[in-house]
C-alpha cells in the first residue's frame, strides 16, 4: 500500500474564508481524508456550535470528492452530521463506545502516543487505524509524546492495522517515515502553511509518497 494523505485542519479559522484554501488543497492531488480539528483558545475542544458550522462547510466538499470527512474526539457530533468517521485520543471515550455511537460502517481512529501496547489495545477494540506521534516538534499542539520512526517499522510489520504518523511532518523530514512504514502522514501546518499554497503542497506530498 501507498502511504498516503491525511489532511488535518488548522486548530481555528473562519469557515467560509477557509473554503478556497480547503478547496485547492483537495485538488492539488490525492487526500485519503481529512480530520476537522478545532481548538478552543484554551486548548480544549471547539464549542460544539463551530464544529457544526465548519463541517456543514467542508464536509460536502470532501465528500464529494471521495475523501472521508472526520470529526475529531466528537463521535455524538461525527453521527449527528453524517460523517465518515471520529478521531478520538486515549482522554476521550474508548474505541468500543465510539463504534456503538458511530456505527460499523464508519472510520474510527485512535491517538497512541509512541505505545504499541495502546495500538494493540486499539486495534484489538476494533480501531480502523493507529496514530503514532509527534515525530518531530510542531507548533500545531503540544505533543503529550516523542514517537520514533522505528515504531512505524515494527507496527507495520506485526499487523495489517494501517498507522498514521503524526506531529511536525514537513516535505524534509517525510520521507523517514514513508520509509519506515507509514501508511497516511497526518500533515496540518505542513499544507497549509506551504508558501506556495496549499494545492501545491499536496501535489509535492503525493509526488514524494509515489516515489
């Protein structure tokens, strides 16, 4: 399997003004999905209300192009609205509870900080994939962990569960982990900080991954 892309929104912005950029980023090339993660200025989650009103946004835009739409930590919210599934961390409700809110048939991704004794947990509650992070410093959040490259080398070769790589992953240091096994790159400031734009920044991802 090629790794692949794993978009994940800013930590705020303005729905209707974020449009175009989320837009051209969708259409600079390959996305396997995309993660709305709002922020509240403490650090805490978004009010409810905002989540609401950027995925109602966005999330016809992803959708229509094929690109499973997740809600960060919300599963309630994730069912509410019809998206393709829920990111949640070890704080949140576990990966069992999630799935009889979201469903069989919907994504649920599970944050595993740098431990293959999470991941198995994950996996064996049924997780449809494995994050492991930050592998390098990022300005997005503040890692709870250090993850390191190995983690996705042993992961990748013990199971078939996909794993996402996570935290400050940039064009110069993404080829470490596609090497080591990385199935999606989870990238935030990465794409939409590119100086060139956004579309750009996942052609120059898709290009790097097809390598």
């Amino acid at each position: 399997m090629t790794c692949q892309l794993y978009l994940i929104t800013p930590p705020a912005f303005d729905p209707q003004a974020f449009r175009a950029a989320f837009i051209e980023a969708l259409d600079g090339g390959d996305v396997a999905c995309v993660q709305l993660r709002l922020k509240a200025a403490d650090g805490g989650l978004a009010d409810r209300k905002i989540v609401r009103k950027a995925a109602e946004i966005l999330m016809p835009e992803a959708q229509s192009r094929d690109v499973a739409f997740l809600i960060n930590d919300d599963a309630e919210l994730a069912a509410e609205l019809g998206a393709d599934g829920v990111h949640v961390g070890q704080d949140d409700m576990s990966c069992k509870q999630v799935r009889t809110i979201v469903g069989k048939d919907a994504i649920v991704g599970v944050t595993c900080h740098n431990s293959r004794h999470l991941a198995m947990e994950a996996a064996e509650d049924g997780a449809d994939y494995v994050a492991f992070g930050a592998f390098y410093p990022t300005a997005t959040k503040t890692p709870k962990t250090q993850a390191e490259p190995e983690i996705l080398e042993i992961w990748s070769s013990m199971t078939t569960v996909p794993c996402v790589a996570i935290g400050g992953i940039t064009l110069g240091n993404a080829p470490t982990l596609i090497e080591a096994g990385a199935d999606f790159l989870a990238v935030v400031a990465g794409v939409w900080d590119h100086p060139e734009g956004p579309g750009r920044a996942v052609a120059e991802f898709n290009a790097l991954m097809a390598s």
